[in-house]
C-alpha cells in the first residue's frame, strides 16, 4: 500500500511542483498579509485537488465518452509531461500553462487563488492527464480511498511549500529555486519517457 501511494504521489508532486510555482505565488500574493496569503494558498491547493478528484472519478465516463483508447492517452500524456519538463529545464519558455498577458492580469486580480493558481498551474492538464493515465493504466482499478489519500497528499505538501514560501525563498535564493526546478524536470522528462514506452508497448 505503501509503496502503491508513492509511486502516484511522487510523480504528482512533481508535476505540481511546488517549489519551482514559489515565486509566481509570491508574486501573485506579495501585496497581502500574511493571514491573505495563506487563505490564498489554502483556496488555490483545495480546488486544485476537487479539480483532480474531479477528473479522478469522472475520467474513465469521459475517455469512453470520446473513444480514447489508453495507449493513445498515455503516448498524449508522455508528450505533455516532456513539454512541461523541457520548461522546467529551462529549454523552452514556460508559457503554455498560462500565458505571460493571462500571468500579468491575474496581478490585479482578486481571484489568483483559482486563476492561475489552482489551475492551470496546480491541477492543470499535465495533473490530470497523470490522474486519467492511473485510472486507465492500473491493473486494477484505483480504489476512491488510494486516489483521494495521493491527491489530499500531493495538494497538502504543495500548501505547506507555499505556506512556507518566504522563508524557502530567502534559504534557498533564486538560484537554489533554479536547481531544484531543473532536478524535477529531469525526473519529469524520465516519466515522461516511460509514459511513451509504457503507450508503445500496449499497441496492437
């Protein structure tokens, strides 16, 4: 059981990354209190993790819906978490889970903890295509108690980043972010590949 959550928690934790989403957060919630930015952060992670459970439960009802076959879905999510883990690496700009006008806009806004916080950078398409491909992958299905204990586990520690974020910031700098970030993405590109090899091997 043990070994089953983290094996979905920690390529989720990845995905989310909390660490690397730091200083956008800051950003976005610098001109508040303290008490603000934790009811900020508390918002975002909660309805990042209804969005996922969302999609946790529903999302075998959509794929049949649309006749997605789980090698095509996985081939799909390998290409998505390897765009996200060349932004990472800092290869590619990072500007497709929200754009840098949508980015500037949210500045002056008043609901960052949904947008963009809690989607598209928490629960967005790469989470929930990590969140289907489980659903559809597993040799059995995920039990409702298994996929909510990773995705309550995975939203909570990204709470307690954020939570944290001002002292994160000034232990590890910019440039200590920087490194961590890159880490991720490197093990974000190796799932990623093994999406693609997992989707290949399952073709008729």
């Amino acid at each position: 059981m043990t070994r089953d959550f983290l094996a979905l928690f920690i390529p989720l934790l990845i995905i989310m990354d909390p660490v690397g989403n730091l200083p956008m957060f800051l950003a976005l919630t610098g001109g508040l209190g303290r008490a603000a930015q934790l009811r900020v952060a508390a918002v975002a992670c909660v309805t990042a993790a209804a969005i996922l459970l969302l999609f946790g439960f529903t999302g075998d009802a959509i794929l049949r819906f649309f006749g997605i076959t789980l090698p095509a879905f996985q081939l799909a999510g390998g290409g998505i978490f390897f765009i996200y883990a060349l932004q990472l690496l800092n290869l590619i700009p990072a500007n497709i889970r929200s754009s840098a006008r949508e980015e500037e806009e949210s500045l002056h806004k008043d609901h960052v903890a949904l947008v963009p916080l809690a989607t598209p950078l928490l629960a967005g398409p790469g989470a929930i295509t990590a969140v289907l491909i489980w659903q559809q992958g597993a040799a059995r299905p995920l039990s409702p108690g298994l996929l909510t204990a990773v995705v309550m586990a995975a939203c909570s520690a990204v709470f307690v980043a954020f939570a944290l974020a001002p002292w994160i910031r000034r232990l590890l700098g910019l440039g200590g972010i920087g490194v961590v970030t890159r880490l991720t993405g490197l093990l974000l590109a190796v799932i990623a590949m093994q999406y693609v090899v997992d989707g290949l091997a399952a073709l008729p």
